[in-house]
C-alpha cells in the first residue's frame, strides 16, 4: 500500500533556450579544435562580410560559419564545389538549434599531405625530445644584440623592428637575410642559424616572417630547420605567421611568439620601464646607506656616552676618529656609486643622442657643405686649367689656320658644282666653274686652261 502513495519526482522541465545552451555548452567543452575536409556547396556572402556555407563529403554535410574578423586570408578563390579543409570548432546556433562549425582557417585540400608531412615530422621529433621544455633555453633579460632571420623586404622585418626602435633603441640589430618560402628557403635558414652560431654577435636570434597558407609557410616545418634550431646554442625565438598559424619551427624553439611585432615586445624590456627601475633602485639604495649612516652615528653616541661615564678618552677619541673615517669612506662610496651610475646614465642618454634622426641629420649636412666646398674649389681650378689650355689650344690653332696661310696671299680653290678643294688639274674640265677663297672674301671663275706638273 505504502508503494500507492509513493510520490514519483517529475523529471524537471526547462525551456528550449536552456536546452539549447547547455547542447552549446557540451559541444564546445567536449569536442577539441580541428581541421575537417569537405566539398563547398551553398555558400553565401553577405554584406557584412561573413561566409556561410556547407561542407559535404559522400554520405553527409554540415553548416560551416566564418566571420569576417577571422579571414586573414584572401577568399576569392572559395567557390560551390571547392575541396577545402578548415580548422575550427564545433558549436550550436541557439536561435535555432543548428549544429554548426565555426571556422577559424580555411585552406585547400591539396594541403592534406602536407598536413600528414607536418603531423608525421612533429610525432617524430616529439620523440626524439626536440621539444621538450627542461632543454629550452632561458632569454636574455636585456639582450647586448639581437639577430633576425627573415626577409629583409617583408612586412616582418618592418615591425619587428619599429617595435624594437620604440621598446630599447640601444640595442644593435643584425639582420640574416634569408627567403622564407620556396624551394631555397629552409637551406638558407638553416644557413644563416649555422652562421649566426659560428659568429656568436649576438645572444638572442628571432625567427620571423608574415602569415600566409600553409604551403607558404612550409620551409618553417622542414626537419633541416627543426634540427639547426634544436642545435642553436643562442636562445631562439619564432614568430612565424598569423596567431592561429603553428610550425614545427615554433614547437622546436626556445620560445614562440604569435608575432613579429610581439616577437619583439619578448626580446627586449621597455626602455622607460628600466630607467625607472634604476631610479628606483638609486633611490633604495641612497635610503639605505643614510640609514645604515644614521645607525652607525646612533651606535657611536651610545658607545661616546658608555666610554665617557667609564672613561678612557683615548679610546673614546680613536672610536670618534673611526666613526669619521668610516663616514668619510661611505661618503666616498656613495659618492662613486652615484659617479658609476651618473655616467652609465650619461652613456644611455649618449647613444640615446647618437640614434636620433636629428643627430644623423646634421651630420649628414656638414658632411653635403663639406662636399659642395669641394666640389666649387675643384670646379673653379678645372675651369681655371681649361680656361688655359684653351688659350693654348687657340694660340696654336692660329698659328696653323687655313685664315693665316690665306692672309699671306694664299687661296683655296674648290669646284664650285661639287666643293671639293683642288689639289691637280687633272680633274678638271675646260670651262668648269671654280670658287676660289681669298682671305677677304670669294670669288668665282671658270678654267680656261690646265697644265700639270
């Protein structure tokens, strides 16, 4: 009878917006990140940029969302009956309980065996140990130079280095140029690590180039640049594409960066930050020595006061003596702290000085006056020498003019029809006419008679 008036709890009851959300919340928590592969088929693109569409193989399809914040790439060339993986994760629509993918990347599905390369390569040096945290190597707080191996014209180079110039203009930059993508690219990477290696200029090397598909940036998962990275005996860092793009590179190196930019923010401290610190560290340590000073003077009063009341005045005066030369000596040294660190300071703001572009500017200047002093010295003695020599020339000319010899009673005879100067008769004919050229003028015959030599 008991068991009639047992009262069985209702299952609880919520709304189809709970049900939704905690359908979304198991799909998101339960199923990690990853690339799956699939034909394009009703996409959309609306005006604010998002896609939408579905990806489908034999037997299935699913809704596929991209959002436009997360297209660093170009999407032209996705198209209806395009094969395409895509890196994501699954959601739920909770408007309308639609499962769907959330896609981070999208790249063709040509990529699939380079995917394979890549995960079959990663397994194989995981093994080996190459990316093991115990061997990584510790970055330099503040680095005395810093090596960059990309290409000197990509968008990288531009602000990696704009970041550095902002962070700690200071620190020197060398740049290992190099390709980074193509055929030729890995070998020149694992050339210019060796390089860098060799020359030990530097004590922290980055890593670095923009983003780009997978393909572009293949030379970064190539087992030649893994090894002379996991050989490098100077810290490493990587940075190599977008945030969502990881390389064997960037498992193998020190440290990975999801930037150049932030590659660089790693490398080196903000220059204000250490100039404050300094001065906070100046500040500590004056208060300390005042403080150790004033402990002292209080120590000397109450040993004054003890040898007074017990009496020794000698030994009273040597303890006073000391105290003064221990003053004197603490004196000294804050004095010389202060001089080491004024002139560290003074070395900074030095270099500081040397790196303006104001600096540069007036140097470049005097060194354009001292260029145009000379060019109008040598100038003025070239055209001074030519000046002379033409006056030579002319003299000279003179002396062997045709108008000179003519001067003298000379002339120069020319077949008027042809010009041509006669030297013998014989080329001539009877009645031909002639210009024969005086020294004040021409005048004109005709031959009326010919004897030669």
């Amino acid at each position: 009878m008991d068991d009639l008036f047992t009262q069985v709890t209702p299952p609880k009851i919520i709304s189809v917006s709970e049900l939704n959300r905690k359908a979304k919340s198991l799909l998101e928590g339960g199923i990690p990140k990853l690339w799956i592969e699939g034909e394009i088929s009703n996409l959309a693109r609306p005006a604010s940029g998002h896609m939408y569409f579905s990806l489908k193989d034999e037997a299935a399809q699913i809704r596929c969302a991209w959002f436009k914040q997360r297209q660093h790439q170009n999407t032209m060339a996705i198209a209806n009956g395009t094969k395409m993986l895509a890196l994501g994760k699954i959601s739920l629509y909770e408007a309308r309980g639609e499962y769907q993918f959330i896609v981070e990347k999208m790249e063709t599905a040509g990529e699939g065996d380079l995917k394979r390369k890549y995960e079959k390569l990663k397994e194989k040096l995981a093994i080996e140990g190459f990316f093991a945290e115990e061997i990584k190597k510790s970055l330099p707080k503040l680095p005395t130079q810093i090596g960059i191996i990309t290409s000197p014209s990509g968008a990288a180079i531009r602000d990696a280095l704009s970041v550095l110039k902002r962070r700690f203009p200071m620190v020197p930059i060398i740049i290992y140029p190099v390709s980074v993508q193509g055929a030729a690219a890995a070998p020149e990477i694992k050339i210019a690590l060796e390089k860098a290696n060799k020359r030990a200029e530097c004590d922290l090397l980055i890593i670095t180039r923009g983003g780009g598909s997978l393909e572009d940036l293949w030379a970064f998962n190539e087992e030649i640049v893994a090894r002379a990275i996991h050989q490098s005996e100077i810290p490493i860092i990587s940075a190599v594409g977008h945030e969502t793009d990881v390389t064997i590179a960037d498992f193998v190196a020190d440290h990975r960066a999801p930037t150049p930019s932030a590659a660089a923010e790693i490398a080196v401290p903000d220059q204000q930050e250490w100039f404050n610190s300094i001065d906070n560290i100046s500040g500590k340590l004056n208060a300390l020595i005042i403080r150790v000073i004033n402990n002292r003077h209080q120590s000397i009063d109450w040993f004054h006061k003890r040898l007074t009341q017990s009496s020794p005045q000698v030994i009273v005066r040597r303890q006073i003596e000391k105290s003064i030369n221990l003053q004197r000596v603490l004196k000294s040294s804050i004095k010389n702290l202060l001089i080491v660190r004024g002139r560290e300071i003074d070395k900074l703001t030095s270099r500081c000085i040397q790196n303006s572009p104001s600096h540069s500017l007036q140097k470049q200047i005097m060194r354009l006056e001292a260029i145009k002093q000379n060019i109008y010295t040598k100038g003025k003695k070239l055209i001074e020498d030519n000046q002379n020599r033409l006056q030579l020339a002319s003299q000279s000319l003179n002396s062997v003019s045709p108008l000179g010899t003519l001067d003298r009673g000379y002339a120069i005879v020319s077949e008027a029809k042809t010009n041509k100067i006669i030297t013998n008769p014989s080329s001539l004919k009877i009645n031909s006419k002639l210009e024969i050229q005086l020294a004040k003028g021409k005048i004109t015959a005709a031959v009326l008679e010919k004897n030669s030599i």
